[in-house]
C-alpha cells in the first residue's frame, strides 16, 4: 500500500483556507480531512436535504424558506404532470409537441435522477436524447431539415383537426460491442461500445457532416447551487498551473444569453451548452416536450417542417404555452432541490479513497469543493460551501467518449466535467444505474475506465491500483 504513505496531495479543495500545494503523510492528511468531515457531509451546505430518502432525490434543501417549499412543490407539479395536447381543457398544461421527446420532464428525470436507459435493438427513446450536430463549426445549417434535436414523438391529433399530421423525425437503433480489459493485478474487466443508429428517418436522410450526439438524461439535484458558483471561482481554474503541468486544462464554453443576448460561461448540458439553470430549464420545456416559452418562443419544428409549423398554431396560446409565472415555479423548483447529505465519510475505507482520489489526480477535474457566491440572487443558494466534485469546465476525454460534434467552443471530444455527489446513490433510488453521457457505463468502475484524453493518465493510475485500493476509491465515491 505505498500509495497510502507519504502523498504529495494537491489540494484543490479550492477556495478552502488551505495552503494551495501541501505536502504531508496519510497520518496528517486524515486528521486534516476529520476537520473538515462535517461540512463535507453536508454537501450542499444549507441546501443539503433534511433526510436521506431511499426512495427519491425530490427535496428541497433545508435552507428553503416555508414560502420557498410552497413553490418548490407547485412547481413539482409542472415538473411531474404529463402537458398535453393543445387545445384542451386544461389551458395551464397543453402545448405539447407538435415534435416532442416526452410529455413531462419528470419521464426522463426520474426522482430527480436518471430515469431508465435505452435497451438495446431499436426503440423510441425517451432518457436517451440524440441530439445532432456537426463534425465542424463552420458548416452552414439552414439547410438541416430535422434541427438540433431527434424529436421521436409526435402529437396525435383529433379528427378534423388537420388532414396530414407531421412525421416524427427518427427512431433509435442502439447496440453494443464488448471490449475486454485487464487491470495489473491480472483480475478483468469488459466494457461496453455502443453503436447509435438513427432509423425510420421521417424527413429523409441526414445532412452532409451530421451525426447523432447521444445524451443520457443527468442527475439534477443541485443544479441550483451549481449555478450560484461564481465565475471568477471557474475561471480561476483555467490557471491552474500544476493541472496544466500534468497535461489537463479547464477550458469553460462560451455560449449565447437567449435573454441578454451576451456570450457567456457555459454550464449546463453536457458540453456546457447553456450559461444559466434558467435558460437550460426554458430550453428543455421548448426542445423535450415541445412549450414554447418566454426565452424560446417558437416550437422546435424547421422551416422546411411545414405540417410541424401549421400543427405548432393550433389550440389557443395568444403568446407562449408556459407563461413566465409557471416558468418561474419550475425553475424555483430546480434551484431549491436539495442534495443528499454524503455517508459514513470517516470510515478508514472512505478515508483511503479519498485519498486515492487525489493521489489519482481525479481532483483536477472533479473540484471537490466551493463556497457559492455571496451575490446570487436566492439567499439560502448564497455562500454555501458545497461538495459537488466538479469544475464545470470542458476536457478532451479521448477517442473513445467522442461523438464528434461541436456545441459552440466545444469540440467532438470535449465532455463537461459532471457532478459526482449523489452518484452512489442511483441505484437505491431510481432502481437502476448507468454513468457517463450516454449511459454505457453500467458501474462507477466502467465510468473510470473509459476515461481518456487529458484524464488517460488517471485512468491508468487507476488500472495500476490493487484490488483493495480500488474498492476503497469506489466506496468513497458511493458515498459522496
Ligand atoms: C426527453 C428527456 C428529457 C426531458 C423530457 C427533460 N430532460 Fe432535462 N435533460 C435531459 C438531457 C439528455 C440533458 C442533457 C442535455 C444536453 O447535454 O444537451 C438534460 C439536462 C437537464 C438539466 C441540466 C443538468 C446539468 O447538470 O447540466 C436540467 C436542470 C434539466 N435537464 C431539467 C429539466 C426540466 C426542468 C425538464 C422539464 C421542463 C427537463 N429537464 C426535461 C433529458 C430530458
Ligand atoms: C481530465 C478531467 C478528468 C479527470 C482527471 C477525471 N475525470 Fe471523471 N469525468 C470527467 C468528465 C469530462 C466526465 C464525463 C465524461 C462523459 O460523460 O463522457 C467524467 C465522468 C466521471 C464519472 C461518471 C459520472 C456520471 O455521473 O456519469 C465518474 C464516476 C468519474 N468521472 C470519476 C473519476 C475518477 C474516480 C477519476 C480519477 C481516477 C476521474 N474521474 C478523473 C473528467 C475527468
């Protein structure tokens, strides 16, 4: 167990009153992370929930207010509640379609979580979203009939409505090749690389340079205090010299404000596409379930989507299908979900891993810790020291990840580092488990192996590691 001896650990415990670069013994290092040990428990800080629920990540933080909870659970409701169909009797909940992927966001977001992936073989997927996109940033889209979304689902409509309804754009046809794998200890491994094929393609086949980017619906919770970290707390990262040294950098997205109309840091989505918990939660009403709303205001369909156009004017809308009263709720909602509080942390198997973790060098990407900014504008998201195990920033994770397509700066193998708090949890809660962007990870250990690029030399580390030394890695990251 040398590994364990004498560390040279790094502390990016960032923005912690700790010396930056610390050199000290495994003796040391325990105690120091014993100070340390509530507040890391208390992931979300004020926003960690009250309980640990086995059974869903729906709560909000302790921190929110009786008026605050109020709102969170009425905008639950617009967050669970199928939309239908528009014209219907129910005004605050049509507007679905014409081209939707599901009917609620809580399909996709089970519990708060992942819900259920794509099986193998072809399907109409729901969690597993194919976004299409291009090989280069300069390639001219007007002329991409199907958008930047699959829509697989279209709305039925009632007789009389209209003759000709739009087709849906594309099924799925996933599957898999098996890769088989040895860490040094001689014990094996096997992963899994999927293929995504897109079928039953409604509007003709893809355009030149087009090809599907496959995203599998994330986590949420704590969304809210991910959007309270400042960006001078990220783009300090950009300079992170020692990070550099060994080959990563971050590098933050820049992409477009639909309401101020700037460039800004990318956050959300996984390459970061947009700069607000706001505008991602907008733009998953419009792209997902097909309501227009006050920051996308026209339905996903193309222009040369003609019937996808005429269906979008039925029913009765004189402005968008989600007014920015109920709008506002479901972001509330999103902001106040709490995380749930880390387990066991100072058992001496969660205390080497953790060690691990940062001998591993997982730490310069997966930025353990933060303090939210003092300014943003929810008071209980406010100065919180919070856990969440990422910089939010993009890395090339090597061929194998790749999808090959740009979202603003970032590139085909370019991955928004994402939150690990809470991941040890999926299982329990939403009855399954998959990692990664596209869901083919199938444990934390596959996750892990399929890192490469700027994260190949962590991997590695980690296929070097004893059997012992990787259990103690993957208790700690269950428990966080
Ligand atoms: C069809 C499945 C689906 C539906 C429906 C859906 N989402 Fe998502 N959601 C996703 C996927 C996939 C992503 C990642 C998108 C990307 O990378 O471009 C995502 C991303 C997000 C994120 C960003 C998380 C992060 O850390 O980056 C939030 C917040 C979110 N969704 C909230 C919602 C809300 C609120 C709704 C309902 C209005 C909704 N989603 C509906 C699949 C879905
Ligand atoms: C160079 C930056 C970088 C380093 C170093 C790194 N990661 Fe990651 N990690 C990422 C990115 C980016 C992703 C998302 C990749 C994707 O979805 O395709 C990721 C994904 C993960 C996931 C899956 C999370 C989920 O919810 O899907 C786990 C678990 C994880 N990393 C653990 C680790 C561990 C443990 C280490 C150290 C051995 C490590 N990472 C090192 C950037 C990094």
């Amino acid at each position: 167990m040398h590994l364990l001896k004498t560390i040279g650990l790094i502390l990016t415990l960032n923005f912690v009153s700790l010396t930056p670069a610390l050199s000290f013994s495994a003796d040391e290092a325990i105690k120091l992370d014993k100070n340390i040990l509530a507040e890391q428990t208390n992931t979300g800080g004020d926003m960690t929930v009250k309980r640990l629920s086995t059974r869903s990540f729906i709560y909000a933080g302790k921190g929110a207010t009786r008026k605050q909870q109020l709102d969170f659970w009425t905008g639950f409701s617009l967050f669970r509640d199928p939309w239908v169909t528009a014209p219907s009797a129910t005004k605050d909940r049509d507007g679905l379609g014409p081209l939707f992927n599901a009917r609620s966001c809580i399909a996709c977001h089970q519990a708060g979580g992942r819900a259920a992936m794509s099986k193998t073989g072809e399907s109409i997927p729901t969690a597993l979203i194919m976004r299409l996109g291009f090989t280069t940033p300069e390639i001219d889209h007007s002329n991409n009939v199907y958008g930047g979304q699959i829509q697989p689902r279209v709305t039925k409509f009632v007789d009389g409505q209209q003759s000709s309804p739009p087709s849906a754009e594309a099924w799925l046809s996933l599957e898999y090749t098996l890769i088989n794998g040895q860490f040094a200890d001689g014990e094996t491994y096997q992963l899994q690389h999927p293929k995504y094929t897109l079928t039953r393609l409604g509007y003709g086949a893809l355009p030149e340079h087009a090809l599907p980017s496959p995203r599998y619906a994330p986590n949420i919770f704590g969304a809210g205090l991910l959007d309270a970290i400042s960006d001078e707390d990220l783009l300090a990262q950009e300079e992170n010299k020692h990070a550099i040294k060994q080959g990563i950098s971050a590098k933050y997205n820049r992409v477009y404000n639909v309401k101020s109309g700037q460039m800004e840091l990318g956050r959300f989505g996984f390459k970061a596409k947009h700069p607000t918990l706001y505008q991602q939660v907008a733009a998953a009403f419009r792209d997902d379930i097909g309501i227009t709303n006050s920051y996308f205001t026209d339905d996903s369909c193309t222009k040369q989507q003609v019937l996808c156009i005429q269906a979008s004017k039925l029913g009765e809308h004189e402005n968008v299908e989600i007014p920015d009263k109920l709008l506002n709720l479901v972001v509330t909602f999103n902001r106040l979900l709490g995380v749930p509080p880390a387990r066991n942390l100072s058992k001496p198997q969660q205390q080497s891993g953790q060690l691990i973790f940062h001998q591993l060098g997982c730490q310069q990407c997966h930025t353990p810790s933060y303090i939210t900014d003092k300014n943003y504008p929810v008071a209980a998201l406010a100065k919180q020291k919070i856990w969440p195990y990422t910089d939010l920033a993009l890395h090339d994770m090597g061929e194998g990840l790749a999808d090959g397509v740009y979202e603003y700066q970032a590139t085909g193998s370019e991955w928004r580092t994402p939150p690990l708090w809470g991941i040890g949890l999926q299982k329990k809660i939403t009855g399954h488990q998959r990692f990664l962007h596209d869901g083919r990870a199938r444990s934390i250990n596959e996750a892990i192996l399929w890192h490469g690029g700027e994260a190949a030399d962590a991997q590695h580390k980690y296929t070097q590691l004893t059997k012992v030394q990787r259990q103690a890695l993957l208790t700690f990251l269950k428990s966080i």
